[in-house]
C-alpha cells in the first residue's frame, strides 16, 4: 500500500518533504489513549511510519521493548502509565515541548520552500519568466496558507509552554488546528499535478532546475531512494498521524478543561487521515475477521434512530465493509461495558434511497419549539443551582442529584430536538431511519459511506460468532466515548460562548458551473449542532455576492458551520420522510470559536474553504453580559426602547401594533416554517422593519408580505429584547422564578442564566 506514492512518476523531494507528511493512517489506541502497534504486513510499500519523532519529547519517544505499552512514561520509570495527577500535567509540558520543536522544524522548513516563490513570482511579469503565475500557483499550491496556520499555532503555544503553569489551557489551540485540516485535503488532491509540472519545468529550465537542486533534502537511510523521496521524520501538522495528540490526552486529567477538546481534536485528525489515504492503514486494524482480512473503524458517534415509532439513542460503527447500530447494555457492578448489536448493514447491500424512491414512513414526530426551549430555560436553572450549591459548599449528595436530573434534562433534549431525517436501505428489504439535527453531520456520514463504497466490496453474511467478535471490539475501537451533554461539565470547564454572534456572508467562489446558490449557518448548542441562518438564493451565478448580516444566540457554542447549498426547484425530488425538496450540498466547512479571538469589538474577516470553493465571511461577538442590558430609547415617539405602557396607551390598545402585525404574519404564512423564530433572519432586513415600526409608516403592511419570514419573527425577538423592562416586569420576577423553581420539583427558585430575564441585583 502507498496512499500517496505514484507509480512511473519521477519524484522531487524538496515537494516530497511537503507531501510526505500524509502518508501516516490514524492510529488505534484504547480507551486510555495508548498506541496499540501493529505489525505491518512483509512487502507493504508504505513510507516508513514515525515512530521516534522530534514530535515528542526524547524521554517519550522510546519504546518499550518489554512492555506493551506504546510510549513510555518517563526515561527511567518502568511502571505502567498510570501516573498520578501531578506527573500527569508535567508529562504535558514535557510533550508539549517536544510539539513545539517539532513545529518550529516544520515551519523553518515551510519557509524555506516559500523562500524563492517571491522572486519567482516577481520575474513571472517581466520579459524572461522563470515560471508563468500559473505554474508557480500550481507547484506552490497552499504552502503559504500551511505556513500560515502552523505559524499561527506555534505563536499562541509558544507562550503557554514558556509560562507554564499546570492550569494553562490549549486544547481550543489544538481543535482549532485539527478544524483546519481541509486546507491539506486540497493540499493532496494537488501532488500529482504539482510533481509533473515541477519535473516538466525542472528538464525544461535550467534556472529552475538549480533552485530545485538547492531545495532537495535528504532522504531517511532506510529510503530506496534517499535521494529523491523524504518522509520528514519529525515534521509537525496533519501528517505525524495522531501519536502526539494522543500522548497529550495520555497525560491530561480527564478533568482537565482541555480533555474534551483534545478528544474532539483527535476525533477529527483520525477521520480526516483515514479519508485522505485511499488505502487504509493496516496498522489501524479494527479487528480481524476469521478469513484473515481486516476491518477498521472509520467513523462513530451517537445517533438517535426513530425504530418502532419511538427514538432511540444508539451508537453507530462505520467499518471498511459494514455499519453497524449498536446500543450500550448496563454493566453489572464489577463488569465491562459492551455494546449489543441492533443490526447491520454490509456496505456492498447499503444503498441511499431518492427521494422519489423512498417509500412513505409515518409522520415524524417533531416537538414544538416552545418544549424545547423550556426545556434549556430548566437546564439553565438547574445549573445555576448547581454553581450555587458549591459556593455555599453544599453537600456533594444535593449536587450529584442535582446534576442528575441535568442529564436526564439534556439526554431528553439530544433524544427529542433531532428532525432531520437520514434514511439508509438494505437490498433485502430492511430500511432504518436516523434523525439528526445538523445538515451538515448528516453529509459527513453519507460522504464517508459512498468514499467506502468506491472499493471493490462484496456482500456477506455475518456468523454469530463473527457478529459477537466485531460487537466486542467496538467498546475498545470507538473514537467518541461520552454521550454529547455537558451534564459532567462545569461552567469553567467549558470554553463556549454565551452571547451573540455576528455573522456576515459576504461572497463564494470557486463554483465551476452557474446555480442557484445558499449558505446555511449552524452552531453547536446543548451538545448537537442546529441550523441558525440562511441567507437568500442567489440565481445563476458562478460567483454569489450575499452581503447578508445575522444575529445568532449562542448558549455555550465552540463551533460555526458553514454549508453552501445548490437549490433545487424540481417538486419531483419531495422528500417523503420531512415533505422538503432536498437541496445539494455543494461545500461544507467549520471553525471553532476562540473566545480571546472573537470575543472584540471589530468585525474580524475570515474565508473559509470547502471542496474547492471558497466563502467570504465576517464575524463578531457581544457576551451575554452586554446583550442583556437594557437601554431606554432617547426618542419616546418609536416603539423600540419605549416602555409597553407607553406604547399601548397611545396607540390605545391592549396589544402593541407591531406584536400584532408580526405574529398574524407569522401565523399567515410562517407556521410551517422550520425554525420560526430560531433561525435567525437577515440583520438589515430586521433593521429596516424596524426604522419602519418606529417611523410609523404606512407602507408597513407592503413590506411584510414582501419580507422573509425569519426577519419578521426576528423583529418581534428584537422588540422584546429591547424593552427597557423584561415584559413580566421586574417586580414579577421573583415570583417568576419561584414557580419555574416548583415546576421543576423544587421548593425555592433559582437564577435563570437564559436570556430574557436578566438576574437582578
């Protein structure tokens, strides 16, 4: 196997240096985060795999021979890895050491190779050209943007490392560069066509082919060809596989502020490499199968199937030839966890249905916005209990019963807000349908699904000892341990944002072909990921120009989603589970929230790059502390800012003109909307409707039966939230939260950290 070797192709190394990082599969680890190596098979092709890198520190780097551990604890100590805490957090330091040196080798490197684009780039203008623009562009292809990313990563470690302080943070460092790795994939696509162009241009120039000969490095001793293929032992980034990563989650508390996002990090680095070779790693092997093949775990996660006309939350186990559903069985005091087998589906017999093919199923269920919104209002008060129960040091049995209830709260939310269907069908006959909540999770399952089906796979039937064996391996195998609540959290363990996110999308291109084109924003809230914006369709264009603002609330996000969609106007393609036609997804992306990033006053441009295209963003944060204070209007003849009072009484109605004109339009055309009043609608619309409302202006009614239902639900959220009194009144608050506290089974209220009703003093 050789996931980026090219057979026939002649070979320059000072491209391989780049390109040989991605050779590297994710490896396998347990449940603790300790490599599990695998003997590779005699003949394999494969570049040679880091296995005493400058990624870690010398003391991490040897091996056990007599142990089977992966990496020993320190240089001297044999016994196992089960350090204490206190030599835990100085094992980090000692790895993130050896990340940083690993870095700086990398990135001296990546300035090297960038050294003679510049004067490369400045005689592709003049008379005698080395290169043209467009061979430079090709052969240089993203090195700069690498560089950058890796520059950006090592300056916001370096400090931390040098400062070191065993409270210090930087997980959110490492997911957001584990959120990066779609500049590598577009990265890779390009070596084929940057070797032959470098080559062609090597033999045709001689100025060229001697800034090639002063870019070469030497190979590793064990490379065949040393002098024209280098793997880079010890270079940082995507390609040193998941080894340092998994070192760093080895060493850190799982109390640690930083241990679930390295576990994301890790999650998204490990399926990001097993999509980028076309030929798995058989050193990742998930388990072997009796006639001697192997099958590895690709992706997992949790996902809630609707099954007999209930939900049901199960555990799903994508392998090279097989998804498999599983479900969690209780354990008996003393004993191993294991999964029990709901059913399977061989990938050669899984097949997506259209929707024009997919047969009627019952309506789904969906609850109804207003459910689950209380629901986070109970969650958000149960927490706020909790924080006030350890800082009056209660007893540990009221704060874990307490923090029961909490998850038992959020497992019905992650149970019941899912809507988005997913329908999966087996050639026999059998049909399973997931509900998801995100667009975007439910691409990345069908992508992984259909880039495995592209191999030659056969159809089988498991025996029942197979099926146990291939069950039992998936406690030990699974990337994603812990159901998705925040219930096992506190709040200074987690780095989400609570406030409001601006978001402007301005632009994409890189489209090959026109189309009606939209872009959809989702956000993680609650521990699943929701649909937030959408801008307008932009018709037939190769290059949309949306220039649309949203206001987005976010209830402690880590991470913004973007998906660009072609419409599809053909009513043949009716979906049958959700009666939508489905839309296709043209590029997705993601980036995480960094809080000290974000959270400025200016608007901060970013671009982010999905399949080839590339989207045009702004975006800013207000924390929920500024967004909860209330600013009376200056000017008394508007309705925002104007007490209700005041309005009602000159207008000479029990009910203001613009909560009446908003919720009939609402109710006119906007009670089969997905999302009222969540989604947010276009900020400047909002704006104008309300310089309308404000100006009393008679064309009022014209403009919102022109305008897109979001703005006008997102006018009335506007109106209340600018009231200079909460509409219950502060004086009703107390009493407010006196019966949310009986509500929910307690006898005295608590604080309420949702956003409408701002604690008092």
């Amino acid at each position: 196997m050789e996931p980026l070797s090219h057979r026939g192709l002649p070979r320059l190394s000072w491209i391989d240096t780049l390109y040989s990082n991605f050779n590297y599969g994710a490896d396998e680890y347990d449940t603790e985060g300790n490599e599990e190596p695998k003997a590779l098979p005699e003949g394999s092709e494969t570049m040679p795999y880091i296995d005493e890198s400058p990624t870690m520190s010398p003391q991490l780097s040897a091996r056990g021979q007599d142990s089977g551990d992966g990496v020993s604890p320190t240089p001297t100590d044999s016994h196992s890895t089960g350090v204490d805490a206190g030599k835990g957090l100085e094992m980090r330091k000692l790895v993130l050491s050896g990340f940083l040196a690993s870095e700086e080798i990398y990135i001296n490197q990546l300035e090297a190779l960038l050294l003679p684009m510049k004067p490369l780039k400045a005689t592709a203008t003049t008379s005698q050209p080395v290169l043209t623009l467009q061979q430079i562009e090709t052969i240089f292809y993203k090195i700069q943007d690498i560089y950058e990313i890796h520059k950006e990563f090592y300056d916001s470690l370096c400090p931390k490392v040098q400062q070191w302080d065993s409270n210090v943070t930087m997980g959110h460092l490492f997911q957001k560069l584990a959120s990066q790795l779609g500049v590598y994939k577009a990265f890779v696509d390009n070596y084929k066509i940057a070797l032959e162009t470098a080559e062609k241009c090597s033999q045709s120039n001689n100025q060229f082919q001697k800034i090639s000969e002063e870019l070469k490095v030497k190979g590793p001793k064990d490379s065949k060809e040393s002098h024209t293929s280098v793997t880079m032992e010890g270079t940082a980034g995507a390609g040193r596989g998941t080894q340092p990563l998994s070192d760093l989650l080895k060493h850190t508390p799982a109390d640690h502020p930083d241990y679930p996002l390295l576990q994301d990090a890790l999650r998204i680095s490990q399926n990001f490499l097993s999509s980028i070779n076309e030929d798995i790693d058989p050193r990742r092997t998930a388990v072997t199968t009796p006639k001697g093949e192997t099958r590895q775990l690709v992706k997992d996660g949790f996902l809630v199937e609707l099954s007999e006309g209930s939900r049901k939350l199960r555990h799903v186990f994508l392998f090279t030839d097989v998804l498999l559903c599983a479900k969690l069985k209780k354990a008996a005091v003393g004993k191993h966890q294991q999964y029990d087998c709901k059913w399977y589906v061989p990938l050669a017999d899984l097949v997506f249905p259209s929707p024009e093919e997919s047969e009627h199923c019952p309506q789904v269920h969906v609850i109804p916005d207003h459910e689950l919104e209380d629901m986070k209002m109970k969650i958000s008060a149960i927490k706020s209990e909790v924080q006030k129960e350890k800082a009056n040091k209660g007893q540990s049995r009221a704060i874990e019963r307490l923090k029961k209830k909490m998850f038992e709260n959020e497992f019905w939310l992650l149970l019941n807000s899912p809507a988005i269907p997913f329908r999966i069908h087996n050639r026999n006959g059998k049909s399973y349908l997931f509900l998801l909540s995100s667009d975007y999770e439910r691409s990345e399952w069908r992508e992984a699904i259909q880039r495995l089906q592209k191999k030659d796979l056969q159809a089988f039937v498991l025996s029942s000892v197979e099926l146990q064996v291939l069950t039992g391996s998936c406690f030990k195998l699974r990337t994603v341990h812990n159901i998705p609540v925040t219930s096992n959290k506190d709040d200074d363990e987690s780095p989400g944002l609570y406030g409001f996110l601006h978001v402007i999308v301005h632009s994409a291109k890189g489209f090959k072909q026109s189309a009606n084109l939209y872009c959809t924003l989702e956000v993680d809230s609650f521990g699943y990921f929701v649909s937030k914006a959408k801008t307008r369709v932009f018709r037939d264009t190769t290059e949309p120009q949306w220039n649309e603002e949203f206001e987005i609330e976010l209830e402690g996000s880590q991470s913004l989603r973007i998906l660009c969609y072609e419409k599809c106007y053909d009513k043949t393609k009716l979906n049958k589970d959700n009666n939508e036609i489905v839309d296709k997804i043209m590029g997705k992306g993601q980036i995480q929230l960094d809080p000290q990033a974000v959270q400025t006053k200016n608007w901060h441009m970013d671009v982010i790059e999905m399949n080839g295209i590339k989207v045009e963003f702004s975006m800013k944060f207000t924390s929920r502390d500024m967004s909860l204070k209330r600013t009376p209007s200056k000017k008394q003849t508007g309705v925002f800012g104007v007490k209700i009072s005041v309005v009602t009484k000159r207008e000479r109605s029990k009910v203001p003109y613009i909560v009446r004109q908003c919720i009939e339009e609402v109710e006119k055309r906007g009670i089969d909307e997905v999302g009222i009043y969540r989604i947010s609608g276009v900020a400047t619309d909002i704006q104008a409707l309300k310089a309308v409302f404000d100006a009393n202006n008679k064309d009022i009614l014209v403009m919102l039966s022109d305008m897109d239902i979001n703005a006008i639900a997102g006018t009335l959220k506007l109106y209340f939230r600018e009231l200079p009194e909460p509409l219950l009144t502060d004086r009703l608050y107390p009493a407010f939260m006196e019966g949310i506290g009986k509500r929910m089974g307690k006898g005295t209220g608590q604080q309420c950290t949702c956003r409408a009703w701002p604690e008092l003093p």
